[in-house]
C-alpha cells in the first residue's frame, strides 16, 4: 500500500468536495440526487485508499440495515397489507439523507490519513483539546474492530467455532466488557501520555508531514463546482 509524503490533494480539498457533494446528493431532484450518489460512492471505493482503514463495508452494512428500517416504517401499509409506492419514494428520500453522509465519511476515510488531518488541525490552529478528543473518537472505531478480531482469534484458537454470525455473537458476548474496559483504559493512558508531553499546552505546535494547497487544488474545486453547478440548473 502506498503512503506518500506530501498528499496529491490538500486534506481541505477533501473536505470541501465531500461537503459539497453531500449537499448536492441531498438537495437535487430523487433520480438526479441518487445517479450522483451511486457515482460517488462508485469512485469512492474505486480509488485506491490512502489510509489502511477498512471501514466500507462496516458502514455499508448500517446503512443496509438503515434502509430495512426505513422500508419497514414507511414502504409497508398495515390495513389493507401491501407495499405502497408512495412509501418506498419516501423511504429512498429519506435514505439519501442518510446515505450521503455515510458516502462522506467512506470516501474521507479512504482519501485523508491520520497524519494529514492532524497537520491540517494543527496548521489551522484547532484547539489541542479538540484535536485529542477527535483522534480519541476516530480512533475507537477501526482499535474497536481490531480488538474484536483478537478475540474472536483467541476464541478460536480455544476450540469455539465462529463461523456464523451468530457463533461469532455468542464469542463475543463474555468479553464485551472486557474489551470496552480495556479500551477505556487505553484512551486514559495515551491521553496522559499526550498531557506529559505537553499537547496540551499553550503555544505554537509542529507537525511532520508537510501540506500544500496548490493550484491542482483549486483547479479541482473548481471542476467539482463547475460540474455539479451544471446538475443543479
């Protein structure tokens, strides 16, 4: 997997296009909006990922489940029992809402390392504590999925059987609290770790990799808006 030094795109260009394609999924017409999100979420996972964090799938499997709900409350009529045609419209317009988010942080997740959102924070002068609460938070979702695979790896590696979803639930089942302590415990440690090392002291603040806003920036905002500009009118 390739890492580079400096980024091909500045984190901020990510921010902005992903920013406004939400927008644009959300505010165009039902069959405009859904084409643009499909496209998107197309090249988003098409493009390779910069970041070694996998959660596509993880996300995609909310948002299934997210659009079996909405089906469930409003595609389905009770008296007289069918399917209503109104109700699925609604139920896809209100899944647009959600998906445009989820598409959002899929194509974020794949295109901004954590060492190109940390400079960017720093550069734009955020505040230590935020930055530290924001890592601490981004951090649980991909340590959270890991320490779910060592369990799982150590519970097999017992005997137990996890080749079903369910199997893989009742493995899991007796460690949750064990692993969310454990966790807790983590956070504590590399947040005092941060607090000895002065993170959160006042003053000016350093980073290691190096961003640029170039003009290949700019001409690419440009292209987005020229483009979904055309969309909208």
């Amino acid at each position: 997997m390739r890492h580079s030094n400096t980024p091909a795109l500045h984190p901020a260009t990510h921010i902005i296009i992903a920013l406004q394609l939400i927008v644009y999924c959300i505010s165009l017409s039902a069959v405009a909006g859904h084409i643009l999100l499909a496209l998107w979420f197309i090249a988003g996972v098409a493009l390779p990922n910069r970041t070694g964090f996998n959660l596509t799938w993880k996300l995609v499997k909310l948002l299934l489940i997210g659009a079996v709900f909405l089906l469930l409350i409003h595609g389905f009529t009770v008296a007289p029992f069918g399917v209503s045609a109104h109700g699925v419209n609604v139920a896809m317009e209100n899944l647009a809402r959600i998906a445009a988010p989820v598409t959002g942080m899929i194509y974020l997740s794949r295109r901004i390392t954590s060492e190109e959102l940390f400079s960017m924070l720093i550069e734009y002068r955020v505040p230590p504590e935020l930055i530290l609460i924001m890592f601490r938070t981004l951090w649980l979702v991909p340590r959270l999925t890991e320490r779910i695979e060592e369990v799982l790896n150590a519970q097999k590696l017992r005997g137990m059987r996890v080749d079903t979803s369910m199997m893989r639930a009742r493995a899991l089942l007796p460690t949750l609290s064990p692993i969310l302590s454990s966790m807790l415990n983590e956070i504590s440690v590399n947040s005092l770790i941060m607090t000895t090392r002065g993170f959160l002291m006042s003053g000016i603040k350093t980073h290691y990799t190096p961003l640029r806003f170039t003009a290949r920036d700019v001409t690419v905002m440009v292209g987005v808006t020229f483009v979904l500009g055309i969309l909208w009118f």
